[in-house]
C-alpha cells in the first residue's frame, strides 16, 4: 500500500515538474521560433514580390503589342436567371379590432 502511493505521489510530482521545465524552456525558445518563421515569411514574400514584378515587366511590351484582342461576353445565363426557392406561401395579416 505504501509503495502504490509513493508511485503516484512521483507520478504527480514528474507531472508538475514536466510542467514547469516545460514552461520555462518555452519562454526562452518561443520568441526564436516565432522571430525565425517571421522572417521566413518574409523572404518568401519578397522572393514572389520579385517573380511578380519580374513577371510584370516581362509582360509590359506584349500587352503593348496585342491591343486588338476581342472580348466575348456570354449573356446566355443573364437572360435566364436562376429560380430562387420558394419556401411556402406569402400570407397577409389583417389587424382586427
């Protein structure tokens, strides 16, 4: 009966332990862990910022070149709309005095 108490008495006592080493080694590696994926982020963002503007630039003397494009709109769909549900009947209520 002692040696079961005495094994949960230092199960619980690893448990709070475990916490607190937990704890502490989360505040001094936390803020690294965050400051490294912010700048991940960044130099993700810059880099598709440079694709993009690279991108753009190479693009520029084609859209100058091709000004006689034509632009077809379907209007099919916009004369027949799509029926909306009709959930039950419209009653009118009259106040009765």
């Amino acid at each position: 009966m002692q040696e079961a108490s005495m094994t949960g008495l230092r199960f619980i006592i690893g448990i709070i332990a475990f916490y607190y080493i937990f704890k502490f080694l989360a505040r001094i590696f936390f803020p690294i862990l965050v400051k490294k994926a912010v700048e991940n982020a960044s130099e993700n963002f810059q880099r598709q910022q440079q694709q993009y503007q690279q991108y753009a630039q190479g693009n520029t003397w084609q859209n100058n070149t091709n000004n006689n494009d034509e632009i077809i709109i379907n209007t099919a769909n916009a004369k027949n709309p799509r029926e909306t549900k009709k959930v039950g009947e419209y009653v009118d209520y009259e106040e009765i005095d």
